[in-house]
C-alpha cells in the first residue's frame, strides 16, 4: 500500500510538471505578428469602427500579435508610402484597388490578388470584379454606395424660404440668396485634389457623355480629348466663373466643409455617401447632383464599390504570416465587421451578411438613394493609372485659377494617359 502510494504522489508530480512545462512553454511560445494601417480618424465613426473590428479580432485570436495604426487622409497615405519605401513591415493595409491610391503599392512591388484569399461566392459578385490585367482584384471592397452626393440642410433652407435646387440656374440663384443672409451655398473640399475626380469630375463625365464614356475612358477607349470629358472640365470652370465656387472653397480642405455645413454656414455639401455618418445636423437630405445644361444622362451618378482591405505580397513569403494575415483580411471584410461598419459609419456591405443589420441614423437612405440614379459611373480615377489621375486632379484647380484651359489639361492629361 505504501509502494503504491509513492507511485501515485510519483505520477501526479510528474503530471503536475508536464502541465507546468506545457502552460508555461505555450506561453513563451512566440505569436506571428502582423502590421496594420488602417484608414480613420479617431473623432469619426469610420475611425470608430476600425478600431472596434480590430480590437474584436485581437481579443477573439490570442495567438496574432497585431500591431496597428491608423491615420486619415492625406496622412494615411504619406504613412503609406513611408512604410513601403523604408521596406517596413506591413501585412494588411486598408487599399484601394486601382488609381493614384494604389499605385504606391504597386511600385513597392506589394501588388497581389486578394480574390485567393477569400470565399467569393460570399459576397457581391460586382464587387469583386478585377481591374488587373489578368482580371486580378488588388483589394477586398467592403461597401458599396455613392461617390458623390449633394447633402441639404433642410432647416436652412426652409428659413430662407427654399426648397431643394434641382438644376444648376437654381443653384446659382440660390447661392445669391444665402450670400444676402450670410450663407452660401456650397460647401466643398476644394484644397482637396483627389476630391476633384470623385465628387465632381467623374459624375459630370456620366452627365455629358453616358457611364458607357466613363468604361471606354477607363479602358482606353475614349480619350480625355473627346466631347463629354472636355466639357466636364468646361463645366467644373463655369463653376468657378459663376461663383458657385470661389476662393474660399479653393482653401476648404477635406475636414473645412464638412464643419462649413454642419455649422449652418452652407444650404448644400458635396461629398460621399460614406460621409453621412459625420453630419451632425438634425435634418438633411441626400440629393443627386444637380441639372446641368447639355447633359445626355440626367438623374446619373458615380459610385460604386469602396476601398477596402489588402494583404501585402511580402505577407504571403512567410506561410504562417500569410495563413493570419489571411483571417485578417477575412474578418475585416466578413459578416462580423461589416455589421459593425453599418453601425457606426452606414456602409453598405459587399459581404453577404446572414444576420440583422442596424444602419447609423441618418446613413439609411443610402440604398435608396443609389436605386434612384438614373445610371452608375465608374468614378474615373479609381481605375486609371496614378500619374494621370493626379494630374487631372491637381489641374482643375489650375482651371479654377485660370492658369490653364480646359482643353489644355485634357490635352496633356490625354498624353500622359497614352504614356502610362
């Protein structure tokens, strides 16, 4: 009895040890690590949302380091470019799938295709539609709504006595009514080059020439020479002429216009769909851009699919980096985050989401308002090479300015897009 007593207090400090080896080896054991750079500013509700989904998936997987950052606008994407060029770590980057945005990714030679990464059948199958040459999609698109909206302040203008200008000769009447109350009637991010392409250019292209135009543009098949484009750029300086558009709104940067409007100074505000979530005021509406004279599509809009996520190629040499930048990836674009995401900032998910969705208040009409567009243009410079989306971009200021014609930038927008 007292032989098999030893034996037992044997077994158990043996058992006792092996457990303590164990725990105490599964705790020193090294986690993979991976580098985020999310898109977001902390005082927003899309900041909001990036850090609840990363922090929600850090919690759910002990076993992934993940080291994150976030920035916003500009600062993203000098951070970005920081980051690539210094050969830094970095696994998964919040990404656009083409144009100026990506381009830094593409010359770090951090291109892949993210479609290998993911169960498409689980997601809008017009979402993930590659522009790569091979049909390849450089980035996971995790909503889908308008690229240009024209928000009213409902309350301003019923104090003046207006109701919502639906062609350009109401605007411009408009627009001499608020300046006589202190007012005016466009807010608008035009500091901003890249805000040019995708809230006015692109929409004004679809206006003159068809969402047709813009897929022949994107694919090389019209020029920025031709009719519609020319007078998209000839439109955008009438703006400027007629003073819907004026110096003030040259030096409102992308943060500047949307205070403009929240703070009562502005009857109108031109941005994305995604901006919704940031209005503060207590009644809006989202519109369609208003009536130009001489457009061929009335009732279009641009829009389309949002950036979204993307795993860097240098992620994919390591298989164990790559096997969790891989469940990364899938849980930022999946049915958890994505309802998170309508939450807080109302986008409209590409994933196939199975449960109940609750859309941020005063973001709802979002579906709605993208049924209504009488046609979808592909926003230009989401598609077409960097170099000659900035160019454009930076150039319509210049038109703005004076110091170049309308022609001329389409000209020498259109030798650069036939050298690139």
């Amino acid at each position: 009895m007292k032989i098999r007593n030893v034996v037992l207090m044997l077994m158990v400090a043996l058992l006792t040890v092996g457990s303590a080896f164990a725990s105490n080896n599964a705790e020193t054991s090294e986690k993979v690590k991976l580098v985020v750079l999310g898109y977001g500013d902390a005082s927003t509700p899309d900041g909001k949302q990036f850090q609840i989904n990363i922090e929600n998936f850090i919690a759910a997987n002990p076993e992934i380091e993940v080291e994150w950052d976030m920035q916003y606008d500009e600062l993203y994407h000098q951070k970005l470019q920081a980051m690539l060029a210094g050969g830094e770590q970095l696994d998964l980057a919040y990404m656009w799938n083409g144009g100026s945005r990506h381009q830094p990714v593409k010359d770090a030679g951090e291109e892949i295709d993210q479609l290998q990464f993911v169960d498409a059948t689980q997601y809008d199958p017009a979402a993930l539609i590659g522009g790569g040459a091979n049909g390849e999609l450089f980035s996971i698109p995790v909503s889908k709504g308008a690229h240009t909206v024209m928000y009213s302040n409902d309350d301003l203008l019923k104090e003046l006595g207006l109701t919502v200008a639906k062609t350009y000769e109401e605007m411009l009447a408009q627009n001499e009514i608020a300046k006589a109350a202190g007012k005016f009637a466009l807010a608008y991010p035009g500091a901003t080059a890249w805000a040019h392409n995708t809230f006015v250019y692109s929409v004004l292209v679809g206006r003159f020439g068809g969402a047709q135009h813009a897929k022949d543009l994107i694919a090389k098949k019209a020029k920025f020479t031709d009719e519609p484009t020319v007078k998209a750029f000839e439109f955008i300086k009438k703006m400027y002429d007629d003073g819907l558009v004026t110096e003030d709104t040259l030096q409102a940067d992308y943060g500047v216009s949307l205070a403009q409007f929240n703070n009562n100074e502005a009857l109108y505000f031109i941005d994305g769909g995604w901006r919704a979530a940031q209005v503060t005021l207590p009644n809006f509406t989202w519109n369609k851009f208003f009536a130009v004279p001489g457009e061929v599509a009335p009732g279009s809009g641009n829009g389309g699919y949002s950036a979204g996520y993307s795993i860097m190629k240098s992620a994919t040499l390591d298989p164990a980096r790559k096997a969790a930048a891989t469940k990364l990836l899938q849980y930022m674009t999946g049915e958890d985050a994505s309802i998170v995401r309508a939450l807080y900032s109302g986008a409209v998910p590409t994933f196939k989401v199975k449960g109940d969705i609750v859309y941020k208040e005063g973001t709802e009409p979002a579906a709605e308002y993208i049924a209504s567009l009488s046609q979808i243009t592909d926003t230009v410079g989401d598609y077409i090479d960097g170099t000659t989306n900035g160019h454009y971009c930076d150039g319509i200021i210049e038109i703005w300015l004076g110091t170049k014609t309308p022609m001329q930038l389409a000209e020498e927008t259109q030798a650069i897009y036939e050298a690139n």
